[in-house]
C-alpha cells in the first residue's frame, strides 16, 4: 500500500505558485495512492459551513473528491489554521478528521497523527488562543457571520501571525519534537507531524518519528510504502 503525508502549504489563492504545484501533485497521484494524511495547515484560513465553502479552494477540493472517489482515504489533522472542517470533509469527501491527535492503523502500523503545534507544553497562552478559536460561541459566531466577512477576517489574521510568508525562521525541531515522540511511540510504531516547516526523520528501535516539512517553497512531503517512511519533495 502507498500513503502520501503532507502539512503546513498554507493555501491562499490559486494563482499562486506553491498552489499550482501542490494540485498538480495531487492530480497526477490520482489512481495511484491508498491514503493521504493531510497534517494540517493546508489552507492559510479555513473553518467549515454546513452548505458552502470558500471559493479559492475550489481546486483544492475538486482534487481531494476525484481523490476518494478513485479509492484513496482521506485523513485531515486540524492546524492551527485550519479547523472545524465542517461536513464537507466529513460527508462530502468521507475524511476521517482529527482535531488533536490520533493513533491510526494503516497498512499493519500504528501512526501517531498530530499537528505539533501541542508539542510545547510552555506556549500556555497560545494553548489558551487555541481553545478560544475553536470553542462553541466562536464556532456559533461564525455561523451567523456572512462567510465573506469570516475570510476576509480569517485572513487578516494570518496576515498578523505572519506564518504566510515565514519561510526563513526554520530550525531543527528534534530536541523539542523526540521527547515527545518518544512517549508516543510507547502505543504506536511511527510519530508523524507537521507545523514546524522543517522536515527530520529519526529512526529509532522504538520506531520512526518524522516532522513534514512545508509546501511554501520546500514541497515536501513524505510516503510511506509497503511498511517503509521516505521523505521526498515534488
């Protein structure tokens, strides 16, 4: 079996370039792949409506069905810029979604599944703006919102955050990420996240721990076939 790992392309406009790249990637493993992980931080803004859904992911979307319908399964892990990904993903593209962390049995192996970004138990504060963000008067809020206003808002606040264009402030995520990966692999037989836009592999007796690198400018990605974890670019 083949699965496809991706994180952290912070999708915006179609016309942009790491955009084009990342649905040309896609489209050309249509047929050809079992699963595709999405770890979070696709898209630059999104929060899910029971009816409609942005308008600049259109193509995004429209590769992901062509995806499942070809037989591929989809799974979504919640960013910190992406999340309640609503029924869309849920019914429409049959995507098992994660919205903290998840264990996942694909192909024989156990997968711990997360974003990363609850990998630094001392960012209290922005542990406390991620709950805000997703608790139920903010998602009743939005609801009520015209979705317009919600994706002009959403990305103002990207824009604020500065994570878009942050593709200079890398570092080796490993001495935070491998003691936590550790601890995961005691139930599970590979770590995987996303979020820090660096991509490592560790391969340790416990198991594999790999961080994704992003789909900015790096286009990584890592693939997972017949048992065997490889990090790649596109």
């Amino acid at each position: 079996m083949r699965a496809i790992f991706l994180a952290d392309a912070h999708l915006r406009c179609p016309d942009d370039e790491n955009y084009r790249k990342l649905v040309d990637f896609l489209d050309a493993q249509t047929g050809r792949l079992d699963g595709l992980f999405l770890l979070g931080d696709i898209f630059e803004f999104w929060i899910g409506y029971r009816h409609v859904v942005f308008s600049a992911y259109l193509p995004l979307l429209e590769k992901l069905r062509a995806l499942n319908e070809a037989g591929c399964s989809l799974y979504y892990v919640e960013g910190n810029h992406d999340f309640n990904l609503g029924p869309f993903f849920a019914d429409t593209l049959q995507c098992r979604i994660i919205t903290d962390e998840a264990v996942v049995e694909w192909d024989g192996q156990k997968l711990w599944l997360c974003h990363g970004d609850l990998i630094n138990k001392e960012l209290k504060g922005y542990r406390l703006l991620r709950a805000f963000w997703r608790s139920l008067p903010v998602r009743i809020l939005a609801a009520l919102l015209p979705p317009d206003a919600v994706w002009t808002f959403g990305n103002w606040l990207s824009d604020k955050s500065g994570k878009y264009k942050a593709t200079g402030k890398r570092f080796d995520p490993s001495p935070l990420v491998q003691p936590y990966a550790r601890h995961c692999l005691n139930s599970s037989d590979a770590f995987i996240c996303g979020h820090f836009h660096q991509p490592v592999q560790h391969q340790e007796e416990a198991g594999t721990t790999l961080v994704l690198g992003d789909c900015i400018d790096q286009y990584s990605y890592a693939e997972l076939v017949d048992g065997t974890f490889t990090l790649k670019t596109f």
